[in-house]
C-alpha cells in the first residue's frame, strides 16, 4: 500500500495512522528510551548504596556507561533522574490507560489501568523512592513536583479519550480539576500505604498498595461516597438534590 505511486483517497490510510506511532518509535525512540532508563536505574541503584546528596552526575553517567554531556540530554539533574522514576511508573498505567475503550468513562478506565497492572513489582520502584524520600526533605520536594508534573500527562491523556468525539466539549477547569485529583488520591494512597506498611517492599506490601492506588481511583469515580453509605440511608428529602448534582465523571 505505501509503495503506491499515487496518493490514496480511500479510507485506509487513516487507519493505519493510530497504529503508527509505536513502529515509528522503533530502533531510534527506543533506544533513547533504554537510555533514559538506564540512567533512572543506576540513579536509584545509587541512592540506595549512597544515599541522598551522596552521588553526583557524574557518577551516575558513569554507572550507566554514558557520558555526562548524554546525560544532559535526558535530565537536567541528579534529582530530575531520581524523579524518572515516579514518571516511569504513570507512563505505564497510562499505556493501559490509552488501550481502554474510548466510550469508557474516564475514571473506570483509571482504575482499569491500574487493575491491569497485575504484578505487584510494578509499584516497587515508585514505592521504593516515596520511601527513601520521607528521610530526606529534598528527595521528598522532588517526588512531590514529580508528581505534580504528571498532571500534564494525565490532562494530555484526558484530550486524547475526547478527541474527535461528536457532541463533547472539553472543558478545561474539569480537566485541570480532574488531574490534579487524580494526582491527590494517588499520593493519599502512597501516604496511607507508608503509615501502615512502613515503607516494606515485600511483595504482600507492594500487594496492598497497588490495591489502594486502585482503591483511590474507586472513590474519585464514585465522587468520594463512604464505603459505609449506602442508598437506603439518604433520606427522601436529600435525593432530589443528589440526582440532580453533576456526575464526577461526565466525561
């Protein structure tokens, strides 16, 4: 079909467009990607053998066999190499997001995505950091704008589910809303996961706090309603004024 001398009219090509992209990423993409990772790998190998503040650069470029001008290209700081790894984590449970069905309501298919990510190892390495950082107030600030930052992911992810679809306006306060909720019940989850487990990273740990990651997910969608109410506990008067609030999740 792309050998064809004349540009085609016909419906095909623009089904081919969606599935493009992860061939187009091929050996250039990820080979950049395999190096953004081994620079995240050898920053946490290090934090973890030294410490925080205890490494530079330099001796992370050389534990993942770069240069230091390569390093540069990926991250501006030994603290920004850290951070990687909360974005490594999202990267993932939006690409499970992304392969949900577009009809989908968003938060049903936020907490799918986390389903999906079945092996609870998953969770190590962004468990692991959050534990590290509660030590250490810087380590601590950096998670902390990690996660502030992949709300540009989350509100480009909540476009794309959107995009094109007949009769749907985006609304920006829903989306920056939405993201930066989504970002707080991912974080209440972590703290709620340290207070009970004590940072642990045993694979019934990591169990539970996949389970509240998802859990979270569960009571944003259902506009935070307590797990012990339930419908024959609202009173008449109050129904009318519940039905007739807007849905947590109209888009």
């Amino acid at each position: 079909m792309s050998a064809s001398p004349s540009p085609s009219t016909t419906a095909p090509p623009a089904s081919p467009a969606p599935a493009e992209p992860p061939s187009v990423l091929s050996r250039r993409e990820l080979n950049k990607a395999a190096t953004r990772q081994a620079i995240t790998d050898a920053a946490l190998a290090l934090l973890r053998s030294n410490g925080p503040g205890n490494f530079t650069v330099e001796d992370i470029a050389d534990a993942a066999g770069i240069s230091r001008r390569t390093f540069f290209n990926y991250f501006g700081s030994t603290e920004a190499a850290i951070a990687a790894v909360t974005f490594g984590f999202l990267d993932k449970a939006l690409q499970q997001f992304r392969l949900r069905p577009a009809g989908e309501p968003f938060m049903e298919s936020a907490r799918a995505a986390l389903v999906e990510l079945a092996d609870p190892m998953t969770v190590a390495p962004l468990a692991e950091l959050y534990s590290l950082g509660q030590a250490n107030p810087q380590l601590s600030r950096s998670e902390l704008e990690a996660w502030d930052h992949c709300t540009v992911q989350i509100i480009s992810a909540a476009r794309e589910r959107t995009r094109g679809a007949a009769g749907v306006e985006l609304d920006e306060l829903y989306l920056r809303a939405l993201a930066g909720s989504v970002i707080s019940c991912g974080k209440a989850a972590m703290d709620v996961w340290f207070s009970r487990c004590g940072g642990s990273l045993t694979p019934e740990s990591l169990s539970s706090l996949r389970q509240l990651l998802i859990d979270s997910m569960t009571l944003l969608g259902s506009g935070f309603a307590r797990p012990d109410t339930t419908p024959a506990a609202a009173t008449p008067a109050a129904t009318p004024a519940d039905t007739s609030a807007p849905s947590p999740d109209r888009h």
